[in-house]
C-alpha cells in the first residue's frame, strides 16, 4: 500500500459567503483543480435561471410545489429559504459520495451549513468567506451586472445578517486577494484530509505494513 493510494473517510467541505464575497467563483476553481478531485453538491432552486447559469449543472431549477414535494419525502439533506426563494440539498448523492470515500464541496449559506453539520457531524468541515470590506462587496455586486439596483441593496442587507454567522464555521478566509484565498482554502483541505479520525482505518494498515517491512 503506498500513500496516496490510502483508504480514508469521505469529507463534506462547506463553503459559505455573503453574495459577492466569492465562493462561487472560488468553487469553480477548486472544482477545475483536478488534483483536489472534488464533487460539487448541486442543489435545487426556486429562484429564476440567471442568463450565465445552466440548469443541472449550477442549480436544478425546479417549482414551488416541486421543492415542497422532495422536503416532504425526505429527499433533502437540508433547506433554506434566502432572498425569497427555497434553496435545498439532494440527500441520495451526498450519501453515495461519502460511502465512496470521496469529497463533495457544498457552496450554501449558513442556515444549510448547519443543517448539514446537524445531519453529518465530524464528516463536515465548513469554510467562510469574507469580502475584505463591504465597500468592495457592493463593487462587485454591480460588476456582475445580474440583479437591479433594489435587489443588490436587499442582497447587501441580507449580507450583514450573514457576515456575523461567521464565529460558527470552522475557518475563516478573508477574499481580498483571490489567489490567496484558493491557496488558503487548499491548505485548509490538504490539512483536513489528514487528520486522523479521517485517515484512521488507512493508517492502520498502513503502519501494519510498515513495520513488517
């Protein structure tokens, strides 16, 4: 057995930010570093496609009666109503990634984040990502150029409530620079994947191994 080759427990990694602060962004680059080899949770939506979006591949767009349906049955690992519209998590892929032993990264917001770590516990590991001023968030909410002017000062509201939620994540990463915030959240992943409570059954057979050498 050779180290990279190690069995370990499949880890759930959160990403969680006020609209603006750049977890999406920093998702599609975690997702396109093939060497991290991550599975992104898609989740179901209520909210309308925006014109850049792609039906099963950011979000599942799907109706009201829909949403309310798979929340009934139990079919959503969590869920959370933000900005008026349902936002939940596909339980039945989740569960398969981590039977697998694999990586899934969840981009959702902080009433998700904790329905999540409530269901899954230690297999959770959630990261929070500040917008270096609130300044810079309205900069970049106007950038994008995707929502009216009513609908970004409800989005900067909103964003205060969600910005003093940091305290229950495990990490904080402040998104000035977006390089540095990927190398940060790289490092927070390396370093999780090899805690022992994670690596326990691997090592053991490892070291097993090891000492017989």
């Amino acid at each position: 057995m050779t180290a990279s080759k190690m069995r370990r427990r499949g880890m759930i990694l959160i990403l969680s930010s006020p609209s603006g602060a750049g977890k999406t962004t920093l998702t599609r680059m975690l997702l396109q570093d093939k060497a991290l080899d991550l599975t992104l949770s898609i989740s179901v939506t209520t909210r309308p496609r925006r014109s850049s979006e792609v039906d099963g591949v950011h979000y599942h767009f799907i109706d009201r009666h829909h949403f309310d349906l798979m929340k009934g049955a139990g079919d959503l690992l969590e869920s959370a109503e933000v900005h008026g519209a349902c936002y939940g998590t596909p339980r039945a892929p989740v569960m398969q990634v981590l039977a697998e032993g694999r990586d899934m990264l969840f981009d959702i917001d902080w009433q998700g984040a904790q329905q999540v770590r409530e269901a899954l516990g230690s297999d959770v590991v959630s990261v929070f990502i500040l917008p270096p001023s609130m300044t810079e968030l309205r900069a970049r909410l106007e950038r994008r150029a995707e929502d009216s002017a009513v609908t970004i000062e409800k989005r900067l509201a909103a964003s205060r409530k969600e910005i003093e939620r940091w305290r229950q994540y495990d990490y904080v990463v402040i998104n000035e620079d977006l390089q540095r915030a990927y190398a940060q959240v790289s490092a927070i992943i390396a370093a999780e994947r090899a805690r022992c409570p994670r690596v326990m059954q691997g090592v053991e057979a490892f070291v097993t191994a090891l000492l017989k050498g």
